[in-house]
C-alpha cells in the first residue's frame, strides 16, 4: 500500500525516481545537511573567543574549578547529592509533563484551524494571539495568574463566595511546584500551534487524492500517511516544549518565593546563598547539568526536524 501511494504520489510533486534518488551519493546528501549546521557555529565560536574572550569560553566550565580557581571535582560530585537529584527530577518531570499537555493541545488546536481560511479573521487572530502569548512569560505572567488565581485572585474569591469551591481547601498550592503547572502550559500551548501549524499544512493535498484513489479511507489516510508524516514534526515540537520549560526561570522565580524545587531556581540560590562554603561554583556544575540535559534534547530534536524536512520538500 505504501509503496504504491509513493508511485503515485511522487510524478504529482515532481520527486525524483528511486533510481534517480540511489545514484546520488549518501555523502553528498548528508554534507547538505551538515556542513550549513556546522557553518552555524562558526559565528558563534569567533564571537566568543574574539569578543569574549578566551576566559569566558572557559568559564562555561567553571563547575570544575573550586573557588581559588584550581581544578576540582567536588561541584561535580556535588550533582549526585539526593537534594540536587531531586530538584533535576522535578524540573525534568515538571517539563516533561507540561510539553506533554502543551503538544496535545496545542496540536488538537492546530487539527482546528487546519480548515480554516489562511487568510481569514479567526487564523490572523489566533496566529497573532499565539505569537504574543507564547512570549508572555516572567513576572507579568505570574501577577496575572496570582492576580486570578491567588489566594485573593478574582477568580478564587468568586469561587468561594458565591459557589462555596475553595480551591486552596488542601493548601496554597500556586506558590509550589504544581502551581507551576498551569503558568507554563499557558505559554507551552501557544508555542506548540506556531511550530506546529505549519507541518500541518504541509501535508499535501494530492496524499488524499492518492490515498481516495487506490480506495483507501479517511482513518487509513491519516493511519498511512497523516500520522507518519506527521510524527517526527509533533516529537520535535515536543522536544522543543520540554527544553522551553526546562530553561524557563522568571515564571517561576516571580511565583516561588521560597524553596528551590528546580534547577534554575536552585542555580540562583547557589549564586545568591553565603553559607554553601566549599562549593562556591555550585552554580556553575548545575548549570553543566542542564546544559548536558539541552545537547541531549536538542541532538533529539535536530534529528526529527531532519528525518521530518525530506516530507516538506
């Protein structure tokens, strides 16, 4: 079935034969894509060792170096601390289950919008609105859901005296760790319909018209073709989801005041804490963690939108 959508499909789009396709070198196919990505960096590396110096590179690694500046594992050993542990699995889970969340949504608002105008007034509005919103972040964000939300928000004092619902009953839970879940969603929804809208709209309409032809159904369309074309766009997304919520610190800053349940809020305790002696670089070794965390993420997503390109072509 496969291979016969693809026989029919390629002549409409104008793809090469297989045979055209398989005398091309793998090499060249893969420098394509690599040399541009490793070109990138290029720009990058001179502005840090001719601006910045080479100092400031080095500084990217100062969780190995005590607090005179000599070489020392003792940040680093500092990582397998249960409370550390700790705080990376609830950012981690935290992240996870907010791109989780975000890229369903996000995705079922995207499935809605598909059909309707490009050009119109509800697409021009939520494509503004998204835009906006998936940057609206840091202390605004937190005063809207406190001001809301809060133990005297708006909405939590129409809930208590007119419907008798307290829903601080079991604790003050917005100033916690899962009072953190609906500030990031709020952006992470947004971010996931820019990003994910258009490999929606990359599906070709002649897929349809292959799949209607060789007598196939709308489940099998999206069984066949929609939902493989489309899976390595909605996990790169994902990826993306989860290393916007790992980073993300004002939000959380703004609305946790005490404690440091994640990493970043933990690498400003280190910064900011005078009773940490013997780990004065702390900050540093964290912040090593989580940039291991975001190479691992971002090779992850940098993969799929690759393995996902080829469709988009």
């Amino acid at each position: 079935m496969a291979d016969t959508l693809v026989s029919v499909v390629a002549p409409l789009e104008g793809v090469e034969p297989a045979a055209v396709q398989a005398r091309r070198p793998e090499s060249s196919r893969r420098a394509a894509f690599t040399v541009p990505s490793f070109l990138g960096l290029v720009p990058f590396a001179a502005y840090i060792l001719l601006f910045l110096g080479l100092p400031t590179a080095i500084a990217l690694f100062t969780g190995f170096l005590d607090g005179s500046g000599s070489f020392s594992l003792t940040n680093i050993e500092a990582l397998a601390d249960p409370v550390v542990l700790n705080t990376f699995g609830n950012s981690i889970g935290l992240s996870a289950l907010t791109a989780v969340v975000g890229s369903v949504v996000g995705a079922a608002c995207c499935y809605a919008l598909i059909g309707t105008n490009p050009t119109g007034l509800l697409r021009s509005v939520v494509d503004s609105a998204s835009g906006v919103l998936a940057q609206f972040g840091g202390v605004m964000l937190a005063f809207a859901f406190v001001a809301t939300i809060g133990i005297q928000g708006m909405v939590t004092v129409y809930l208590r005296d007119s419907l008798g619902i307290d829903i601080f009953a079991d604790g003050v839970w917005l100033y916690e760790l899962p009072g953190l879940v609906l500030p990031y969603i709020y952006f992470q929804v947004p971010l996931m319909i820019i990003t994910f809208l258009p490999a929606l709209e990359g599906l070709k309409p002649q897929w349809a018209e292959a799949n209607a032809s060789l007598g196939g159904s709308r489940a099998t369309y999206w069984w066949r073709i929609g939902i493989p074309v489309l899976t390595p766009s909605f996990l790169g997304c994902l990826l993306l989801l989860f290393a916007n919520a790992f980073s993300s610190f004002a939000t959380a800053a703004a609305l946790t005041s005490q404690g440091s349940q994640i990493v970043p809020l933990q690498i400003r305790a280190a910064l900011t804490s005078e009773t940490v002696l013997g780990r004065e670089n702390l900050a540093g070794a964290l912040a090593l963690g989580m940039i291991v965390v975001m190479v691992i993420v971002m090779t992850l997503y940098s993969l799929l939108m690759k393995r996902s390109a080829k469709w988009q072509r």
